[in-house]
C-alpha cells in the first residue's frame, strides 16, 4: 500500500454475528409487518390479523417517538451497546407469544430504533476514515470542478462524497484504474475522472445508458477545454501586459541611469554592478503571476496542477528575456524541437486520465479481462448498484486478485433474488443476491419480496416531513377489494402505475384503473363505486398506521441486508479491512451506507 497510516478498528465477524442474531430475533416477530402489502389491506383484513390496538394509539406512539427521536438521536444507543453482544434484548414484549399480534407500540419502536445500522454500533465515521486514508498528505481536492451545474443536488451530493472517498482510496493503495460498475449516465464516471484525474471505466447493462453517457462526457470534455483554454489565455495574457509593463519601466530605468552616469564619478561607476541594469524578476512580476494563478485554483498541492502542471510551467508565463538558457548555444530550433516533444509526453499523460463507457452485463463469473483490455490493479466501485449488481460486485472484488479494493452503496433491495424464497422452486441459479454470508445461509434466512421492498422506504424523510403518500394508497387499496367483488379477480399480473396523480377524484382514479386493467367498468354504476369509498373512508387511519409501521420497521430490514454483506467480506481470508460507512445525508439520499474493503497487499 502507498500509505502506512493505520486504518480503523471495525468490529471483527464474532461481534457482527452476534449483533445478527439479535435484529434476526427481532426480525422472527416483526416481518409479518413487513411482508405484508398495502394492496391487500382491506381484502385480507391486514390490520385485524396483525395488529391489537386502534390506529389512533399507534399513530400518537409513533410520532410521539419520533419527536422524542429529534430531540435526543442517540437515546436507543445505550440499549443498543448494553447488550454487549448479547443476541437476548431487555424489551417489553412487543409481540402477543399466542396471536403474534403486535401488542406495545412503545417496544416495537424502541426495538426497531436499536436494530437500526446507526444504533447497532457497526458503522465507522466517515471522517475518521478519511483522516487514516490521508495519513500525513493535505486533503486531496482535486480540480475546481462544480457537480451542481451537470446534476440534480442529490446526485451532486452522492457524487462528491462518493468520488472524495474513491480517491482518496486510490491515493491510499496506490492505484490509478477504477471501475464503475452499473455507472449509469456516467456522473460519477466522469467526475472522478475530471476532477481526480484518475482513469475510469463505466460499465453498464444498458446501450441507452452508455451512449448518453458517452455523449454527457464529451460536453463535458469541452466545457473544460474551454474552461482550461480561457484560464490559460488569461495567464498568458497577464504575462505579456506585465511583460510590457516591465519594458517601459526598464527604459525609464535605463534615461534615469544615463542621466546619472553623467553626473557620478569613474569610481562609482565601477562599483555599480551587473544586477542594478536588469530587470528584478523576484519582485512584482513573479507575485503577480503566483496572484492570477491562485485566483485560478492552480495551488502547490499536486491534485490541484492535474491539468496546470501539464499544460503550461512559469517559464511560459515569463517574459521571453526573464530567464536565461542553461546553454547560450542553443539553437532556437532545438528549443522549438523540445517543446514540441514535452506538449506530446504533456498529451500522452492527459489520455491517461479519460473515462470510457462500456455496455456489458454483469454477473459474479463476469471476466472483466474480456471486457477490459488493460486491466491493471484497481478498485471496483458502484453508485446505487440495483439489485443482485450489489452483491456480484463484492463477490467480483473478493475472485479477482487485480481488484485491491471496493467502495460499493446497494439499492433497489426489492429487485434481489433470494435463495431461500422459493424453496420448492426448481431453479440452476448458483448465486444470489440474498443471503452471502455462512450465518444466514446455514439458517436458510428468507426476507420476502415485500419486505424487501418495505426496506426501501425513507424513515429521515418522513421524520422531516415527506410522509406517505396515504390518499394514493388508499385508492388502490379499496380498488382492489372493488376489484375482487365486482370481477372476482384476487390476483392481478397487471399494475395500475401512477394514475393517481392523473386522476380527478376517486371516481375518476377507478374509472382510468379499470380501464387500463382491461375491465370493463360500464358495469359498474357510479353508486356503487363511491359506496366502497363511504365505506372505507372511516378506516384510512388504519392504513396510515400501518404503513407508519412498516417505516420505522424498514432500517432494521436494511440493516439485515447490509449486515449479511458485511460479514461476507468479513468471511474472505485475503480481504484486510472491511467496513460499514453512512456517506450520504439519509434525507438526501436514503440508500445512504457503503460497504468498503481492501485486500492484503501480495
């Protein structure tokens, strides 16, 4: 490795089971809950079978909790370090042992809030990572490149956490190749490229995806020739007015001179020296040339001369005569000669630092040598994998020896396949996206699609106030019980999509629903339709109740799901450090933790 800074203490895979065992034994009660679809809610009575009190006492706990959660964030972490490893909690009983019916709000969420990645203790700070990556370097910051003016704010916000981390990484094992995989439009692609100059292939399933891609960074490939060409018209520029400047004043130096000369004795004269006749290169035009230049961004630390320090030196921004030849024999054509051959070395560098899309499907026995022609040592990253891409990019790390480290943020947990989900299935998948790890797989661990799905939903921003959308679930919730008494059909392959925003009133959204179904909905009179609303209207509480059920219940599902990754690189014999990191704001970017590893150094 490039640096010897210790990296932080994380904890070692007896610990993480330990702490499994616990959110599993959890998990064994709660995930009714979880598996449970809002779409079913009224025709399968989900709130009667799983739940043993009003709605009205459900909704008062749980924003009261939440309340009490703002005010003091770490209140659920005592409990959470007082298990000491203990997978046997101290919580009232949350479940009915009889009904299994959820019987004390107040438990499940103290329960679900202890289970949660933050109060489980498996996380590392991000910043004190960082701080170990660097050791004893300055930061780097790479080129004054602005994400805000090619992204949406959270995708400029993931990108630039994301691609400090990443190279800070490459910085700390020394490698120079990265590969994106599932890189989409290319964003993070590309900013690692421009502004880390570090060389980068984006891998992705989708022509669409790598062809936009491809376009996006050739615009942004000019915007910066531009940007760069102007910065450099401005140094130049400044050179020349100060080289100017610099001549009037020498000749106004020169009139002064001669006048003395007339008035001053042979003596004096001889004591006068060389260096009073030549210009003082070491005072003004030096400090205004380094001012322009830090007004530009260009800085002594090399990240920041990624593109200064290749295109032009100081003796370019000087006048002609500021610096002497190391030879006075030179010839002016072998200068030209030798300059021509430093712009070729000075072009050769920059295509080293370029990012190339690619269109490839990745599975965990992908070989990247027959999609990477150089492959050389690097590290394996990935923006928001989906589904089973997540999981195939950690098992990609730990199979291939020229991949030293991964940096990989998972989402889309719903689009997982799971080994254990269909056990009477037949099906010659070998790998799945769920379970990785031993512990799991040897208790045959199932989530459920649903569940999955719950795992999804963002419990930061319904703590801030982006709640449920409740009306639009309640719509397609007595739908389908419309659905079923009026056409017998109980299940449907067809979705119905988002008409509700599309839709006038419910009348309306039944009408647009049925039709797009292939229902006819003439025989249905308008009567009978807004009677289901009638009916149902008075038991909308208990929906929003129950989907508030399944938000503070989704963190512990996402916590299972990270945490079997976490022990599977545990469970490598030549990965060195692996760790848990929360990289985003989760109010910004929900799917907020990274999964980060390095292998042994050979």
């Amino acid at each position: 490795m490039a640096a010897s800074c210790p990296l932080p203490v994380t904890p070692d895979l007896p610990t993480l089971r330990a702490k499994l065992h616990g959110l599993l034994r959890f998990l064994r009660e709660a995930l009714p809950i979880s598996n449970a679809h809002t779409v079913d809610f009224y025709t399968e009575s989900v709130w009667e079978q799983l739940v043993d009190l009003p709605p009205e006492t459900v909704l008062a706990v749980l924003r009261r909790s939440a309340a009490e959660a703002e005010a003091q964030p770490s209140a659920a972490r005592p409990l959470a370090e007082a298990q000491g490893g203990s997978d046997s909690t101290d919580f009232p009983k949350v479940f009915c042992e009889t009904s299994q019916k959820l019987v004390s709000v107040e438990a499940f969420a103290l329960a679900a809030k202890c289970y949660s990645v933050q109060n489980l203790g498996i996380c590392t700070p991000l910043e004190q990572l960082l701080v170990a990556l660097r050791g004893n370097k300055k930061q780097r910051t790479g080129k004054n490149v602005k994400p805000d003016e090619f992204m949406n704010l959270k995708k400029s916000h993931e990108v630039q956490a994301m691609s400090e981390l990443i190279s800070s990484v490459a910085d700390y094992y020394g490698v120079k190749q990265i590969i994106d995989l599932g890189s989409g439009k290319g964003y993070l692609s590309s900013f690692l490229s421009l502004k880390y100059g570090l060389k980068v292939y984006g891998i992705d399933s989708s022509n669409t995806n790598t062809h936009g891609a491809e376009e996006r960074n050739r615009k942004l490939k000019k915007h910066w020739r531009v940007y760069h060409r102007r910065s450099k018209l401005d140094v130049g520029a400044l050179a020349l007015q100060t080289a100017k400047e610099r001549k009037l004043q020498d000749e106004i130096e020169c009139n002064a001179y001669a006048e003395g000369v007339g008035n001053s004795s042979t003596a004096n004269q001889e004591k006068m020296s060389t260096s009073d006749f030549l210009p003082d290169f070491s005072g003004s035009v030096i400090s205004n040339i380094r001012k322009q230049m830090e007004n530009l961004h260009v800085h002594s630390h090399r990240e920041e001369n990624l593109y200064f320090e290749n295109a032009f030196s100081v003796r370019d921004l000087l006048p002609i005569n500021a610096i002497e030849s190391t030879s006075s024999q030179t010839p002016k054509r072998k200068m030209l000669e030798t300059n021509k051959e430093r712009r070729k070395v000075t072009s050769k560098s920059n295509e080293s630092n370029v990012y190339s899309p690619l269109t490839s499907f990745i599975t965990a026995d992908s070989e990247l040598h027959d999609i990477i022609k150089d492959l050389e040592d690097c590290l394996m990253v990935g923006l928001h994998t989906c589904g089973d891409l997540a999981p195939n990019t950690l098992r990609i790390f730990a199979s291939k020896s020229e991949i030293k480290g991964v940096c990989s943020v998972g989402c889309c947990y719903h689009l997982l396949s799971e080994e254990f989900e269909n056990p009477h299935k037949e099906c010659t998948q070998e790998k799945w996206g769920f379970p990785m790890c031993r512990s799991l797989k040897e208790g045959r661990w199932c989530c459920g699609r649903n569940a999955r799905m719950s795992a999804c939903l963002a419990l930061e921003r319904v703590a801030v106030g982006q709640g449920l959308p409740t009306e639009s679930l309640f719509y397609r919730a007595v739908l389908q019980d419309i659905i079923k008494d009026c056409y017998g059909i109980t299940k449907c392959d067809r979705h119905v999509g988002k008409l509700y925003s599309k839709s006038s009133s419910f009348l309306d959204y039944v009408r647009k629903s049925l039709k797009k179904l292939g229902l006819d909905e003439s025989k249905l009179p308008e009567k009978v339709i807004m009677d289901y609303y009638e009916k149902y209207k008075p038991r909308m509480n208990e929906l929003e109740a129950f989907n508030m059920l399944k938000v503070v219940l989704a963190p512990c599902i996402e916590t299972l799901i990270l945490l079997d990754r976490l022990c599977y690189l545990k469970e490598q014999e030549d990965i060195a450090w692996s760790a848990l990191v929360k990289l985003f704001d989760p109010v910004k970017s929900p799917r907020c933790y990274a999964l980060i590893a390095l292998k042994k150094p050979q």
